[in-house]
C-alpha cells in the first residue's frame, strides 16, 4: 500500500514553470522560456548544482520549468538544523503583551473576519487554476502578527468561533495564529513570525485539488482515498512553488508538515534531522486545530483532551517535543474562548489568561447557576470573591460547547459577546 501512496505522490509532481528569481540549488530545469540554442547551455535538461548554475539561468531567463521527477534531492529553502536545544527552549520567554484584551479585542475581530476572507478566496483560486497573491498573503499574516504581540488572547479568542460547514478555510487561518502565538512563546523575532504565520496560512493549500468527495467525506477513508488525501502535501507544494513571490519556507512547510521525526510521516519518510523547525511549529498547530474542531464526521475534542493527544504525539516520534510543551504554556490550562463551569455551577466562557495566575483567568459570564442565560459580565477570577457556599470562586471543569448547548458562533454573531468583553478592564 505504501508504494500505491508513493506511487500517487509521483504522479501529482509535474513540470512547474518558475519565475528565475525563485530558483533554489536541487532543481531540474527541463524546459527554458525560449529556444534552447538561443543560450549557452550545453544540455538540454539540466540540475542547478551550486548558485554559478543559478545564475546562468537568471542571466538569460525570465521564467524556466523544472521537472520535479528529475530532481536528486529536494530543494533545501531554509536552514535544516534541528529545531531549538531543550536548553534554548527552557530558558526562552515570551515578549510582554503591548497592549489589553479591551484595547485589543476590536482590532482582532476585523483583522479575523478579513483575513479568513481573505483565505478563503486563496482557496477558491486554487481550486480554479488561479494564483494566489502572495502580496496580499503576507500582508495579512503581517496583522495578525501584530495582534498577537499587542495582545495575544484577544486573536486565539477568535479561533474558537468555528463554523463546521468552513473548515478547510478556518482551519488554515487558525493554524496561522496558533503557529505566530508558538512563535512568539519562544521570542522569534517579528520576520520570523511574519515567515511562520504565512507557513501556518499556506500549508493546505493543496487540498483544493483533492476531490470534494474524498475531502469532505463523512466516515473513514479507504486505503485508496487515504493515498489521494495524502496527495495534498505534493500539490501544496506544486501550488506554492508556482506561485510568484511566495516566501520558499511555505513551500517547504506544505510538503512537508505531515512528516514525523521518526521518519514515519508522509510524503517523503524525512527524519528528524531533516525537518526544519518552521515545519515543527506549523505540524502542532495543525494538529491542535485539526483535533479540536468539530468536522462533517467527527466531534472536536475538548481543550484538555486536546492537549492531551499532543503530549501523546511528541512522545511517540510525531511531534517536537520541546516545542510541543511550549504550545501547551503558549495555551494554558485555560485558553481564550474555552468555556468553563464554576464551582457555584454559572458557565462562562475564558478572554483573558493571566499570566501570574493561569488558573485564575478573567471570564465572560454566559449561564447562571441554573445554567439559563444571564447578563454578560465580565469576572476576574484573581479578585474575583466567594461562590453562594462560601468558597472561593475557581474553575471546575472544562467544557465543550455541545456540553452546555452554548453556541459561540451564535453568540458572537448577535453581538452579546462584544457587549460583554467590552467591560473588561483596559
């Protein structure tokens, strides 16, 4: 079976024409943009073996195509190290929060609704034969990024207003915050998260070539539909490698953010050493959203549980597991936008996590005790005082949505979420 799915993989790589200036050590350029004996070119079919090769071509070509089936070796867009030391990672802190999840939360709203907007129209390109504007691409995961250093709860908020029927396209984008909120968790400098973000955004791309039917497909995939799934990674790739002014990482990560440091992923079996650390990043991310959301098939997972099967994943050869420990700090025990019940039994929902008391986050009132709906308001559990027995109020437990009949999407879009979170302290 696994030579049916490699056998796939191989077939999806074609001839992809190349702007010259996106040329990477590695390529076969199979066919130029004129004639060959109009060059001085000895072969008609060659690899770029160092940047004097590159250079020849860029000298006397403005776009080539290079056969991918030809290659010796995959392109190498960004430095294969092994990722950050367990050192590096223990002594690391994020950069203080420039700004409130009040002064914040507005400009995050807009900044989602935009650019899941956005995403959503890359999809609807690549799904026609268009390109995507990577222009726009990288503008918009500039936003973002600026969101998550002013305040980062107030944009992962946002990432838990989910609507089933749009996955694929939320998916992406909340991969992209997830990914610059790990990024900033271990200090990444802002063109790093900027590179990371557009990675996350990117990195299912090629999904819009797998068949709708195999996509969306409501129950197990066969072994044949799980080889053309598999596909997505190749085609993502292929996507992004023709695509003008795409930044090389995101075509790395989309080729390769379903391999594993044991060498067990797909398509290409990498090892741990060869997966870089961009790749790592955006694979949790991924993972996170892809097993807490609610699909066509399948309920999304809980917070916890979700966490849960990361910690699993980085301890079995999947995940990175230094990386992953510091996507679950990033997170905490209570994350934006987790809905929690109290011990004087009132449901509300998490804005705000407070970084000198994480179990003590400030919370948006949505259920009374009697679990009926009540006025929004705004608690700060770390000031907050006793429940109805005399008890300090705390958090009880975590829920999920479907737990409590609470739609947030509902809520959001009637706007008592935003008069609630509008009374948060500044």
């Amino acid at each position: 079976m696994q030579n049916k799915i490699n056998d796939l993989l191989i077939d999806s790589l074609e001839e992809v024409r190349i702007e010259v200036k996106d040329l990477k050590i590695g390529m076969f350029v199979s066919k130029l943009d004129r004639p060959w004996l109009e060059t001085n070119f000895r072969f008609q079919g060659f690899e770029l073996k160092n940047q004097a090769d590159i250079d020849a071509v860029q000298k006397q070509c403005d776009f080539v195509f290079v056969d991918t089936t030809k290659q010796t070796k995959v392109p190498q867009y960004v430095a294969r190290s092994t990722g950050y030391t367990p050192d590096f990672l223990e002594k690391v802190q994020p950069p203080a929060k420039s700004s409130s999840f009040r002064r914040e939360i507005s400009k995050a709203e807009v900044i989602y609704q935009k650019t899941s907007g956005l995403v959503k129209s890359f999809m609807e390109e690549v799904k026609f034969g268009r390109p995507i504007n990577a222009l726009a691409a990288k503008k918009a995961v500039a936003y973002c990024v600026d969101s998550v250093l002013n305040a980062p709860d107030a944009l992962m908020l946002m990432t838990q207003l989910k609507n089933r029927d749009e996955y694929t396209a939320q998916h992406s984008m909340n991969v992209c915050i997830f990914s610059i909120a790990l990024g900033r968790q271990i200090n990444l400098p802002v063109e790093e998260l900027n590179h990371v973000g557009l990675c996350g955004m990117m990195h299912d791309m090629g999904k819009m070539q797998v068949p709708l039917e195999v996509l969306n497909k409501p129950g197990r995939l066969t072994p044949e539909e799980l080889a053309v799934m598999q596909t997505h990674a190749a085609k993502g790739w292929k996507i992004l490698l023709a695509t003008h002014g795409m930044y090389p990482g995101a075509v790395d990560v989309a080729f390769t953010h379903h391999e594993r440091l044991d060498g067990k992923g797909y398509p290409r079996q990498l090892k741990a050493e060869q997966i870089t650390p961009y790749t790592r990043i955006v694979a949790i991310a991924d993972m996170y959203d892809a097993v807490s959301s609610d699909r066509v098939y399948k309920k999304g997972r809980s917070h916890l549980d979700s966490i849960k099967v990361l910690t699993e994943s980085s301890s079995d050869g999947h995940l990175d597991p230094g990386l992953t420990m510091k996507f679950i700090e990033c997170l905490g025990i209570y994350p934006a936008g987790s809905l929690v019940e109290l011990n004087s039994g009132e449901i509300a929902m998490v804005i705000e996590v407070n970084p000198k008391a994480k179990l003590k986050p400030k919370i948006l009132m949505l259920r009374d005790s009697q679990k009926q709906p009540c006025l929004e308001f705004v608690v700060d559990l770390a000031l907050a005082g006793s429940n109805f027995a005399g008890q300090p109020l705390k958090i009880s437990t975590v829920l999920r949505p479907d737990e409590c009949g609470i739609d947030l999407l509902k809520y959001y879009q009637s706007g008592l979420l935003q008069k609630g979170w509008k009374q948060a302290e500044p």
